[in-house]
C-alpha cells in the first residue's frame, strides 16, 4: 500500500505531537472564553440555569461535557501557567 511506503514513525511522532499542542492551545482558548461568558452572565441572559446548560446548547454537547468544561474552567481562573 502506498501509504505504508511513505510512513515514517518518526515523522508520525512529530506530527502527533505538534497536533496536541495545537489541541492543548485550543483547549485554552475555551477556557479564556468560558471564562469571560461566565464574568459576562451569558447563560442567565440567554434563559438558561447555569453555564453548564448553556455551554451544552451552544456547543451542542452532552450537559457531562459542558459540566466537565465549566468545572475546569472555574478550577483554572487564577492559574493562568495551567
């Protein structure tokens, strides 16, 4: 197969892990955001109970993933280095 041609374990290793820095740098940016939606009140302006409601409405997530999301959120406000 050509594919397995062009393999490469160390070119797969580099690639592997530029993409979860790019994941973890992603992940921050939704924190950043959460964090200042939640500051904002979005989720009681929108009619929702809480930020988890409303984050699992507007991602289109499970409410487990949006808990998830919230409680991380909140856990890292005052650790920026996290």
């Amino acid at each position: 197969m050509e594919w397995e041609r062009e393999f490469s374990v160390d070119r797969s290793e580099q690639q592997l892990l530029s993409d979860m820095a790019m994941v973890s740098m992603l992940q921050s940016r939704v924190l950043e955001n959460l964090e200042l939606l939640d500051a904002a009140q979005v989720a009681t302006a929108d009619g929702c109970k809480n930020l988890s409601e409303w984050v699992a409405k507007k991602l289109d997530v499970g409410l487990g993933t949006a808990r998830s999301l919230v409680r991380t959120m909140r856990r890292t406000v005052d650790k920026p280095h996290l």
